[in-house]
C-alpha cells in the first residue's frame, strides 16, 4: 500500500515546502466572500465555469497568487464536515504526480480542519498491486493548513487511514497468497507491538472445542480453517465490545456452486474479518479506555469429495443443530461459532461484520450497510455512524419470520430454499439466536447486540467518489471506532 503520512501548520497557504497545492472552497456563488484572501482566483474561477459543487475538481493557473501548481475542489453549498472530507479524499485522489501536497481550507472551512485531514489520508490511498509497472503516484505527504488543527487531530486522522488502508490491503490480496493460515498470521504481524494478545486456533484446537459450523464450512478445502481471538484489554477499560468477522477467504458456494460471473471477486468475502481486526488495531492505536475482543473465523468455502452437502446437519459451538439447504449461506455458519465464542465472554456488546447477503444490496443498493439488532445498539450504532459519514441504514427481525427457521429433523435450517424473500432478514433471525446472555444464569437478558451487513457498502464496483476508489472501501471501520469512543466519553 501507499498511505500519506500527514502533518499541519499554521503557516500561511500554500507555503512552499510543498510542490502543489490544493485549496478546498465551497460553493462560490453561494459563498463569494470565501476567496477574498485568494487574489485573482475568483475571476479564474468564474472564467472557467467552475462554482465550487460537491467534489468537483480543476487545475488552474494562479501565478500571481502561487508558482506552485494549484487545484480547487469543491464542497456545494452545504458546507459541513463530511463533505469537507469527501473533497479533501477527492482532491488527492485526483491530483497525482506530486510528492507532497499543501492542503487549504478557504473561508469558514476551516472549522473543518480534522475531517479535510482524514479525507487527505483515505484520498491518498493506494494499492499498487500486481502490475508491471506502477501507476501515476499519489502523494507521500500532505501538510493542511490550519489554525485549528492540533497534534491529536492529526494522529488520529492516520490511525483511521491506516485502518482502513488494512482492510483495503487484505481484501485486495488474491486468494492464492491468502489461504487461512495466511490470514491469520497477517493477523498476528498486524497488532505487533500494540497491548494486544492474539490467540490463533487451529483445525485440531477448533475441533477439540466444537467449532462445528467453522469446521463444516472448511471441510471442502485443502486449506484448514483458522479462528483468530484478538483482545485489547487496557486496565482503565470503562466498556467491553466484541467484533465477529465472517472471513471467507475464498467462496465457491461448496457444492451450492456459485455461477462463474458470481464467483468473480469472492476473493472479498473475508471483508468481515479485516474490518473487525482493522478496528481494533485502531482502537488499540488511540489507546481508547475500551476493552475489544474480535473474532475472525477464517475459511475456504470449495467444493470436493469431502465438502458439506445439501441437507448434512452441522453442530454449533453451543450445541445447536444446523440443517445446510445451502452451502453457499455459509457465512452465517461461521458467524453462529464466533457469537458464541464471543458471548461466552459476557460483553457490553456484540458486532458482527460480514458480506453476508446478495439481498442487501436490492434492497439497500451498493454504498449503504444494513444494519440489524437490538433496538437501543442499533439507534447508537445508527448515530454514530452518522457523525463519521458511513451510510447505514436500520432493517426489521420480524417475528413473523421465525417460523421460517424451522427444520424437521434438526433445530434449525439455514436458508429458507422455498421463499428467497426478505433474504437479508432471515440471516439476521439465524444469527440472533447464537447471541448469549450477560451472565451465565438462564434468566439473565440477552447481549446487546449489532448485525452488520456489508455485503453491498464494503466493495464499491463503479467509479472513483470523494476519497472512495473502485474497490474495497473499509465500511464501518470508521463507525466502529467511534461507536468505542463515544462509550469511552460516556465512561
């Protein structure tokens, strides 16, 4: 990967460390006193028809005011922090070629200074890859402009680059330099030199433990599955979360065998667990007062002799029987181990993250999550995700709906084969039932709990948005995080 490494100044824009510049402008029209302190810019702006809407972008020619080479990026005429930040991402995203980029902010944008430089840091990500030759560069650095802006702004700003950076990273690894084993050792070199200690469970320990839907899921693969148990534990924690990950590492459908153009991309099926380890490695970065433990269960779903077929019956970590109608609903097979693993540990609250369900992207389209659970977790979930800019969107566990689960010879089916409706919902019904309770007597209240399907927000397949590549975009890192600092800032 490439990351920006940022850093800021109250120095008078652009200065001339840098070898372009970029100043972030709203709404010209709207707003015409913001370039008062930008002579000449005005008229070039208006000469070339540029108005300052929502993340549009030029290069123009300002000698008078910078020999530097200069852009302008726009945020509309509704200023505020998020769109700030999609234009800062906008900004260095576009301009490349240049090492290190000053950053602007003109008029009261200024206000606005810590979200410009998270969105110059997610902006200036990128994965080179696997090319032959490298593609045109994007910025090493990146100084913003601004009184306003202090040193924690700027750190955290990077830790949220880098987490998403990991996730971007991971995801975009081919599956055959990605196998379980892979993963999870990523995993481990990930969190090193962090308080955190990581716990990596084998075939044998996951079969010794009773890891029954891990194990059924990998049984079609010549590649064993892995569990991994993170926990950032900090003495002064005021609050415990736990993360669940699906982590297909690759997912043919088993013997449910997918369609090649379905097939293509399933390398991103283990988006699930790079986010829930990307979120406590940011956690942990930020030092938050938060105890996380996360759990990646980590897979191959591949078709063979040995797979699991249609109508075999998989025994869960808490003992519950699966009927499999689908090999390709695997995703919530390895999802009911880890909440189990995860509730035995009685936290706060639960999140699962998982490219769960194709019916989420029909009914919520490509850049929203959708969000299941308990109604108090789900309404903090929905607020701060808010405040940090994810788009989410709150779906029902009907009751009605239960039924459906039912199996005949077992306690419970894993695709509802008769009636594909409200697909994403019935997923969401099987994993509340391996939500445990928050303490071991029988009568005590269910974990809170938060189901989050990615499955259309965590790959953006269209072109380039705000600081959003074509790609693995890191959905709910952001929101994750701050769901632990506002429990953190409750504490």
């Amino acid at each position: 990967m490439t990351l920006p490494a940022l850093s800021h100044t109250a120095n008078r824009f652009p200065g001339s460390a840098a070898d372009a510049a970029v100043l972030v402008v709203p709404d010209t029209e709207a707003f015409p006193e913001a370039l008062e302190d930008y002579p000449g810019l005005a008229e070039v702006l208006a000469g070339i028809g540029f108005t300052g809407s929502a993340s549009a972008f030029a290069r123009v020619h300002l000698p008078s005011f910078t020999p530097l080479p200069l852009a302008v990026v726009g945020v509309g005429s509704k200023p505020d922090g998020a769109a700030v930040r999609e234009a800062a991402g906008a900004a260095l995203r576009t301009l490349t070629g240049f090492e290190h980029i000053a950053l602007g902010l003109a008029g009261d944008l200024d206000q606005f200074a810590s979200e410009a430089a998270e969105g110059a840091v997610f902006g200036g990500y990128r994965f080179e890859g696997y090319r032959a030759k490298p593609g045109k560069s994007r910025a090493s650095e990146v100084t913003v402009h601004s009184g306003s802006l202090s040193e924690d702004d700027v750190s955290r700003a990077q830790i949220l680059g880098d987490a998403l950076a990991l996730v971007k990273d991971l995801v975009s690894v081919p599956a055959e330099w990605q196998s379980p084993a892979e993963l999870a050792q990523s995993a481990v070199e990930a969190v090193a030199g962090l308080d955190v200690t990581v716990d990596v469970l084998d075939e044998a320990a996951l079969a010794e433990q009773g890891f029954g839907g891990v194990l059924g899921v990998a049984q079609g693969s010549d590649r064993p599955p892995r569990v991994v148990r993170l926990d950032y534990s900090p003495a002064d924690a005021a609050s415990h979360i736990a993360l669940v990950g699906k982590g297909i590492t690759f997912d043919t459908g088993g013997l449910s065998l997918k369609p090649a153009a379905s097939m293509v991309g399933m390398k991103f099926d283990m988006a699930g667990s790079a986010t829930v380890l990307a979120t406590l490695r940011a956690i942990a970065s930020l030092k938050l007062p938060v105890r996380v433990t996360a759990w990646m269960c980590i897979t191959d779903n591949m078709p063979s002799g040995k797979a699991t077929r249609p109508g075999d019956v998989l025994r869960m970590l808490d003992g519950t029987t699966v009927e499999v109608l689908n090999t390709d609903a695997e995703g919530r097979l390895v999802l009911a181990d880890g909440l189990v693993a995860a509730s035995r540990e009685h936290p706060d609250v639960i999140f699962d993250v998982a490219t769960l369900t194709g019916a989420v992207l029909v009914a919520l389209g490509h850049r929203h999550t959708g969000v299941m659970g308990d109604d108090e977790a789900v309404a903090e979930y929905l607020t701060v995700s808010e405040q940090a800019g994810e788009l989410a969107w709150p779906l029902p566990l009907p009751e009605y709906m239960q039924d459906s689960l039912d199996s005949p010879i077992a306690d419970m089916i894993n695709a509802n084969m008769s009636d594909r409706a409200g697909g994403t919902m019935f997923a969401g019904l099987f994993l509340q039932r391996f939500i445990g309770r928050t303490s071991d007597e029988d009568d005590a209240p269910r974990i809170p709990w938060v189901h989050l399907d990615v499955a259309g927000s965590a790959e953006h397949g269209s072109s380039p948005y705000g600081f959003t590549d074509k790609g693995p975009t890191g959905a709910t890192v952001r929101s994750l995080v701050a769901f632990a600092e506002a429990r953190a800032q409750e504490a």
